[in-house]
C-alpha cells in the first residue's frame, strides 16, 4: 500500500513550482495530501511521512530574535501549523524531509535558530538566493561521512541548487550537521536516532536539469518513500 505523504502549503490552493513537490511524491510512489492552516487535524492524524516544503520567512519571534528589514512572505498561520506538527511527528519518530523553509522549520521546532539573511549575516557568502524567478543557484556541497544523505546519494560531495535568503543557525535538539556549502552555511541536517528526519538547504524536488540532478532528486525521494512505507 501507497503511504500516505502529509505535505503542507500555505493554503490549499497549489500553483507554479510548489506543484514539483505533489509530482515528486506521486512519481516516487507516495500519496500526497495537501495540509495547510486550519486544515482539520483528521487530515494529518493518519499521514505515514511529513513533507515540508519551501516558502517564505519563519516569524522571528519563533526564535527569539528581532524583526530583519529583510524579511518576507511571512506567514504566522503557517508557523502555527508546521511548527507543533513538525515537533509532534519527530518526537512520535514519523518520517519527516525538510526542504528549504523545512530544514528552518525542522531547526526551530526542535530549538534551534536561523540567519535571517545569509547575504548579510554569513562572511563572503555564495550565491544562494535564486538567479531569478525561474532559475536557482548552483552550488557544491561537502557531506559528512557516514551520514544518512551520504548513505542516501553515495557521495562526499556534490552540485545541488540553490534559492534560499535564510538558512539554520543554531541547530535543533537532536540534530547533526551533515552537508555544508564552501561558505559554512548549513545545507543538511539529519537526526541519527530517528528512522528518517532528514532537511536540505537546496530543492531536490526541481533538480531535473541534468542527470545528476535527476539521480540526487531520486534517490531522495524514493528513501523518504521508503521509510514511509514501514
């Protein structure tokens, strides 16, 4: 049987490249299911993995910080629901892959913090931030050794893309640093006492652009599906 994939949004209404998460769950063998604010809890009671996508700014009062100038696209209502429900379903040890906003998600559910503005906070940073509005960044990740995405992808280092202002500062309970970028910044953390809690900087979910994209993308997707599906 299909598991059942809770993937959350900031409304029930899906457009543009939020859509390549719903079709990278169908395509990997995962039934999606739209969660959004005031969604009803029934609809995240029974779900087998946690999806938590892209999107704008976590509220810094999440993690006790001021307000940046360069904040956008804040929604409190989303904090509302990723945050708790994020907590819950590690603590309850139920799959869960962050993806941009969702490793930060991951982070401060569990205690953690974030940079804000990597441009402005991070020395001599990359280019993180999206080229533009339909072409991400690239750039080289380091992976630690003997981590789970290392197991995952088969590789020390590879070529991810990237479309991020913000990114974790000060991990969460129970998380490991596993893939950084030349300039430091986090691009993946893991929790090694769980089955599968896993986030990324980068957007696998729209790496199709070249054959390593597409097999990094994969293998992914089909070990969040996996773990998911016992």
């Amino acid at each position: 049987m299909k598991p059942i994939i809770g993937i959350t949004f900031s409304s029930k209404i899906i457009s543009g490249t939020a859509k390549n998460y719903i079709r990278a769950i169908e395509e990997f063998g995962g039934i999606p299911r739209i969660l959004y604010p005031c969604v009803p809890d029934s609809e995240f009671a029974d779900i087998d993995g946690l999806l938590l996508t892209g999107g704008g700014d976590i509220h810094p009062d999440n993690f006790d910080q001021a307000w940046h100038p360069s904040l956008k696209y804040v929604n409190e209502a989303r904090d509302e629901l990723e945050l708790p429900l994020c907590r819950e379903k590690i603590e309850a040890d139920l799959p869960v892959f962050g993806i941009c906003r969702g490793i930060q998600v991951m982070s401060v559910a569990m205690g953690g913090s974030l940079y804000q503005d990597v441009p402005s906070q991070i020395i001599n940073p990359l280019t993180h931030p999206a080229k533009g509005s339909e072409q991400d960044s690239e750039h080289e990740i380091e992976i630690e050794h003997s981590s789970r995405l290392s197991e995952i992808v088969g590789k020390s280092t590879d070529e991810v893309n990237s479309a991020h202002h913000q990114a974790v500062n000060e991990i969460g309970k129970g998380f490991v640093v596993t893939a950084r970028s030349e300039d430091g910044v986090i691009e993946a953390m893991e929790n090694p006492l769980k089955k599968f809690v896993l986030g990324v900087q980068y957007h696998p979910e729209r790496m199709i652009q070249t054959d390593e994209f597409r097999e990094h993308r994969r293998k992914l997707f089909e070990a969040f599906i996996a773990a998911a599906s016992h």
